[in-house]
C-alpha cells in the first residue's frame, strides 16, 4: 500500500451481520519487523456498531503517537514513513468473537491529493479464510504470525502433488490486492479470472505473469519469513485466488487477505514525493531535497554527489525507478510497464531573514 497520509482522515471500516462493537488495539513503529501483539499496544478504543458497520478515524491517534519528530538523518534515511498495525476484534450481539482483522498500514505525515479528501481501509474480502472456498487443500489454524501472535492459517495441498487453492468470489473491477505470507517454496500466487501471478517472497521480484495483469507490486517485510505482497490488478473478475505449487509437496502461512477498490500502490511520479519538502540553499547552488517512499529488501537507495537526487527504487520488473533533473526541475519516474511519468517540482525562495 502506498504511505497513507496522516493529515488527511484515515478510515477504518468494519461491516458484519449482527456485528455489536469493535475493540481496536493500535501499534506505531518505524520498524515493520518490530511488531508485536503480545506487548500493551500504544491505544485501545472499542467502537460501537450502528446497523452493523463501524468506521473508527486513526490519523490523529498515529500522529500523537509518533509525533514525526525530526531527526538528522531525515533525508538520509532509506525510509521517512512509518508504520502501523491495527487489529481489530469484531464482537457479535450476543457478546462473543466474530473473529479478528488485520490492517498494516505505511504512513506519513502530509495531505492526500484525491477527490474525496479522505482514505477509507473497506476490505472487500473476508480474512476469515473459513469464509473462502477450499479446492485441493487443507486448512489449518491458530499459526504463528508475523505479529507474535497465533492467527494466520496454514494451506496445503492435498494431495501433494495437485494445485490446491483458496477462492472468494466477487466483481470488483480495478483492484489492490494484499495478503501477509510465508512460503513452503518461496513462491506465493495470486490468480484471477484474467490470469496468474507468481511472486518470489524471497528475493521479492514477480517471477512471472499474465501480461498485463498487474499495475504496480509491492512487497514489505514483517520478519519471521513473513512479507506483505500487494498488487494492484487491472481487473478482477468473478473471484481472487491465493495458490499452492501444482508438482510438489507446497503449503503457504496466510494472514489478513484484503482487496480494497482502486489503486492504492506507488504508480506515478507525485505519489512518491513526501509533502512537506524542504529546499536547502547555499551561496552558488539550490538543490531540492525529496525523499522517496520504500521499495523493499535488495532496494538501492544512492545520492549523487553532483546534480541532484537519484534513486533506485526495485530490483526487477524493468527497474522501476525515479531520478530528479536539475535542467528542468522534474522528478523522473520510470513504471513498471515501461512508460515514463514526470512530476514537476516548483522551487520557490522564500526569504527568512534571522
């Protein structure tokens, strides 16, 4: 998911039959292999249902709490975002557990540019994963997560041998897709009606895919082998699949499914800006300091010494990257499909005299 902005709303939204109240429980790290479930997280709220649905606003909760304090090695740093895990208990009418959901969200401080000025989580797809359809395979529960807990589930094709799969149907359209996974072979697949693709959650590149299925990937790691694998699908059609191998013994540790409509993956060049830029001046030169979200893992971040700010945001899929040109003050973006999309950075002097 791309760096969600927290001077904008952040929605949390919850909607289920006979659903009562919400107990949220709120971590905020800058390390996203840091978290831990077992630990008092840093708020608790419970919110109560109104015609089964909730909708909590976390902005202001995350930004007391990190308080986007800055430091020396602001511009340095390979990542300025920081994170948040949600989980949220869903409590039926009749006071017991309808189950719990995961949203892991990378945050910033800034504004959103988007039409409705607001950032609703409404996950399309239930992360009960008894709730999905079950095709050559087994399911196990109560596993070890990436968050210190026991909630992922275990699938395991069954029999060996022989492709198992969940599948949740739906009609979505343009979509994001994210599930939190470790891998028995170090492959993870997500299918739909238009196609397959096939990630390497080891070395976190798309080994293969439908051509022209996926928009933008992402690929965050949680620790434990675990990584969060998000993808942005040009279409989605009748059902979302999550696979196992079709040739050998293959089994994935899932947690937290989640489609949300629309495109919420870095894609353009002003998706990557960070909003509240600084321009540092000097007696012969000015040069813009941008920071650049997160690509993950083998990233390679560099800053050149003379003309400008570079960097290096993937490892595969055509070398997604981003470059500034000093000649005509545009952030240079290069997409995943191979196009190029440039965003314009206004320098403007302002003078502050002390």
């Amino acid at each position: 998911m791309k760096a969600l902005q927290t001077r904008s709303p952040i929605h949390i939204y919850h909607n289920v039959i006979g659903l009562a109240t919400v107990n949220f429980s709120l971590y905020v790290n800058d390390d996203p292999t840091a978290f831990d479930t077992t630990q008092t997280p840093d708020y608790s709220l419970t919110s109560s249902a109104i015609n089964n649905e909730v909708i909590v606003e976390v902005s202001e909760l995350i930004r007391s709490e990190n308080q986007y304090l800055f430091n020396s090695d602001f511009y340095e740093r390979r990542d300025t975002a920081t994170y948040a895990l949600i989980v949220s208990e869903l409590v039926s009418n009749v006071g017991t557990t309808i189950r719990k959901e995961y949203n892991f969200l990378r945050i910033r401080d800034g504004y959103v540019s988007r039409v409705e000025n607001t950032q609703i989580i409404n996950n399309l797809v239930s992360q009960d994963l008894n709730d999905w359809t079950l095709d050559n395979a087994t399911l196990t529960e109560n596993v070890n997560d990436s968050f210190g807990g026991s909630d992922a589930v275990t699938l395991d094709n069954n029999p060996d041998g022989v492709r198992g799969f969940l599948q949740f149907d739906l009609n979505n359209g343009l979509s994001t897709v994210s599930v939190i996974a470790k891998s028995s072979d170090s492959i993870l697949r997500l299918a739909t009606i238009g196609g397959l693709v096939e990630f390497d959650i080891i070395n976190d590149v798309v080994v293969t895919q439908t051509s022209g299925l996926i928009l933008a990937t992402d690929i965050i790691d949680l620790g434990n082998n675990f990584k969060l694998v998000s993808a942005t699908f040009n279409e989605i059609d009748t059902y979302i699949r999550i696979l196992t191998d079709d040739v050998a013994d293959s089994s994935l540790n899932l947690l937290a499914p989640k489609i949300i409509k629309g495109n919420w993956l870095n894609n353009n060049a002003s998706d990557l800006i960070l909003q509240d830029n600084t321009t540092i001046y000097s007696d012969s030169v000015i040069v813009p300091k941008i920071s650049f979200d997160k690509k993950e893992a083998n990233t390679t971040y560099f800053y050149e010494n003379v003309g400008g700010i570079g960097a290096q945001l993937a490892t595969d899929i055509t070398l997604q990257s981003a470059n500034f040109d000093v000649s005509s003050n545009d952030l240079i973006y290069d997409q995943l499909d191979g196009t190029v999309t440039t965003q314009a950075i206004t320098l403007s002097e302002i003078c502050e005299p002390k």
